[in-house]
C-alpha cells in the first residue's frame, strides 16, 4: 500500500509522462526511431535551447508545432556577424534577425547577451539592442563592434554607448572590443557611471578620450575585482587613479 | 571507491538499494551510486525516516517511469563519474580531463533515441550531472545543423501545413544560412 502511494507520487511530483512502452520495445534500433524528443518537459528542450547559438535555437522553431515558440524564453542570446564574402548582403539579414529576435522573445531577464558585428550606418540600432540587454537586467555582456575596411561609413565618429549601460546594476561581466578598425575607436562614456555589481570588466582596442572620463569610469566600479585593459590608447591620458578596493587582477 | 557491477540476485547488504524498472527488472546498486539520483535519495530518506525500527534495509524502490535499457547506462555512468572522482579527488582539473575523456567515449556507443530515453530518465531521477552531460550532447549534436538533419537526428515530422515553414524560414533566413555538412 505504501508503496503504491509512493509509486504514484514519486510520478506525479516529476510531471514525466508515463513511458508506456512494452518490456520487448526497450532494445532500440534504427526502424523504431520514433519522436521521443518532443515528450521531454519543455524545462528541458529550453536548457538544451539555451546551450546552443542563438541562430540554432531559432531554426528549431520550423521543426514542428511543439517546437515553434519553445526558443522564446532563451535567457543566453549571442549573435555572431559572419565574416564571409557575402557578408554586406546578409547585413540586412542579421539586423532583421537580432531585431525579431529581441522583439519576439518573452519577457524573462536575460542571463548572458553577445554581440559581434559591425557598426556601418546602424549605430542606433545596435544602442538599442545593447539597451534592450541591459532592461533585460543582463548579467554578462559581451560586445564586439567593428567596421569593415573598405565600407564607406565613417569610422571616425565613436559609437556613443547608451547611458542605461553604465549604470546596470544587473552587470556582472563586461567585455568591449572594438576590432578591425583603421583607425582606433575612442571610447565615450558617459558622465555619471555606476557599476554597482560590475566584478570583470574587459577593454579592448580602445582609445581613452580624457583623463576626466576615465576618472569616472574607473571610480564607477565599486566591485571590480577583475581588469583587462588590452591594447588601449593612453595618448590622451595623463594620469588616472583606479579606485576598485575589490580588485584582484 | 569500489566498482562492482550490480549482481542479479539481490543480497541483502546495508549498503545497497534495489531498483526497480517500469518493465520489472530490478537492479542492485551501491548506496553511493543510487544516492546521485536525488529521486532515489529523497524516496529513501522519507521512508528512513517513517522506518526507525528497519536496522538492515533491503529497501526496493519502484522507478514506474524508469526502464531497465536506459537505467543500465544511467548506473554505469554514475560509478564511472563517482570513480573518477574519487580517483583525482585533490586534482580538479585532472578529474575534469578524465572525465570529458570518458564522456567522449560514452558518446561513442550512444545512438540519438538513446540521448533522448536518457534524458528522460535522468531527469525523472534528478540526477543532475548526467542530466547537464546529456543536455550538452544534444546540443553540440545539432549545433550548426540544418533543420532537416535534426529533425532526423530527433526522428520528428513537420506537422506544418503548407506554407507555414517556408514562411518562417523567411522571417528568420539569416540563421538559415551556411549550415554543416549534413
């Protein structure tokens, strides 16, 4: 009696579809190759939804009905611009694709955000994403900004960062990289900066503009325990004092 | 750690738990494997708890949603996971090397509906590292595949009226493009 109670309650507290299956089917070959996949608790198609590049966890919307809107609640988005020959035809392709993608998806907060593109004439548009992220209380956040060398755009005016960024207090890991730029992109921050849960933050490619901005961003980071500045521009630097009381590297 | 292979006749031992699979076949494991599967765990502890007078516990535990096939590997992969370490137990990353080693191997032997029942069945036991192990195995499987190859590496149908999947590829055609060989 007692363990009938158990029986069923053990199965009933895991909400697992009952496999009935005869004891003869349980050898698998390759005829029986039924769709077990879609029996699995959405809990679970979401965490393997998640493990994979954004693009791929989208494309599993046009497998079947159960699949189409089971990507939406990704909490992982990375977008990865290729760099392949035809690349300025599939610009249009990439904005509308990140554009659907932000705009589709639930609401849930966004646990990690990657983007890797070039910046070109959409510069606004790629603040906005950026924004989106950080509304999603985003907590790490990678950024790769370029512009290809032969594009006409005019790669001399800095990408200005949203403001929303450096005040997140969901940040826990930034990474900016600016690559594959004729000249070096100088780095505009804002004037009040507050990173109140930053621990890592990575620069890269940069140019520092002043020694007044970077006395903000540097005092900005209460929890900073990790830094990177990697082949940044100190031309217009004189002096800064980094006030990261936390900081280990 | 020791790492005998469950015996067919149970006997009656402190320190093995006996399963029991949706299709009758009863397993015997070492107390250390069987507690990996938080579901076993908790079915355990509650009836420990309601049985103070049981001294010598030949528990059987009925898994209704659990087969034989995929418990079996389930059980071989917990020993091996508890083996390795407890093998490199003050080396974090040798451990970690030994066992992607091993994860590598075991992937070898596995055919797609097998991922699938296994996932099923970790996740009815809660056994989270195998779990995790097999989430990831699905996901490096059908990473950068088109949606022909994974609907036939999950061996799933379209069930889109005509017109529906055209339409969505093209509302999401960037991800369509330049996907591996199949």
């Amino acid at each position: 009696m007692e363990i009938v109670r158990r029986r069923r309650a053990i199965g009933e507290t895991m909400n697992v579809t009952p496999l009935a299956r005869k004891a003869k089917n349980q050898k698998l070959n390759d005829e029986q190759n039924t769709d077990r996949i879609s029996n699995l608790p959405d809990a679970i198609l979401q965490r393997i939804l998640t493990l994979l590049e954004t693009k791929d966890a989208v494309k599993t919307s046009t497998l079947s009905k159960r699949w189409q809107y089971l990507w939406m609640s990704i909490t992982y988005l990375v977008f990865l611009e290729d760099d392949g020959p035809d690349k300025r035809k599939k610009r249009v392709q990439f904005m509308n694709f990140v554009e659907r993608v932000l705009v589709l998806r639930d609401s849930s907060d966004l646990t990690l955000f990657v983007l890797s593109c070039d910046v070109l004439n959409d510069a606004s548009c790629i603040n906005a994403w950026i924004s989106a992220a950080v509304m999603h209380k985003v907590q790490v956040l990678s950024i790769g900004l370029g512009s290809d060398e032969d594009s006409r755009c005019n790669s001399e005016e800095p990408i200005v960062l949203p403001h929303c960024l450096f005040i997140s207090e969901s940040l826990t890991y930034l990474s900016l990289t600016y690559f594959n730029l004729k000249s070096y992109i100088l780095l505009k921050v804002p004037s009040s900066i507050w990173f109140s849960s930053l621990k890592t933050l990575k620069i890269r490619f940069a140019v520092f503009p002043d020694d007044r901005s970077m006395q903000q961003l540097f005092s900005g980071v209460p929890v900073l325990e990790d830094l990177t500045l990697d082949a940044c521009c100190w031309w217009n630097v004189r002096s800064v004092c980094i006030s990261a009381p936390m900081l280990k590297t | 750690m020791s790492n005998q292979s469950e015996s067919p006749n149970p006997t009656s031992s402190s320190n093995k738990i006996t399963l029991k699979t949706s299709d009758n076949e009863v397993f015997e494991v070492e107390e250390a494997v069987a507690m990996k599967f938080c579901t076993v765990k908790q079915y355990f502890d509650d009836e420990n708890n309601n049985n103070v007078t049981s001294g010598t516990s030949t528990t059987l535990i009925p898994l209704p949603n659990v087969e034989s096939h995929p418990l079996a590997i389930l059980i071989t992969y917990c020993k091996k996971h508890l083996e390795i370490k407890a093998n490199n137990a003050d080396n974090k990353k040798e451990m970690e090397i030994d066992m992607e080693h091993y994860e590598r191997e075991f992937l070898k032997n596995v055919m797609p509906q097998e991922l699938t029942e296994l996932i099923l069945a970790a996740n009815y036991l809660n056994f989270k590292e195998a779990l995790d192990f097999f989430c990831r195995a699905v996901a490096s499987a059908i990473q950068n595949k088109s949606v022909e190859y994974v609907r036939k590496f999950f061996g799933l149908e379209s069930d889109f009226k005509p017109g529906e999947e055209e339409k969505l590829r093209e509302e999401f055609a960037w991800s369509f493009e330049g996907v591996d060989e199949d």
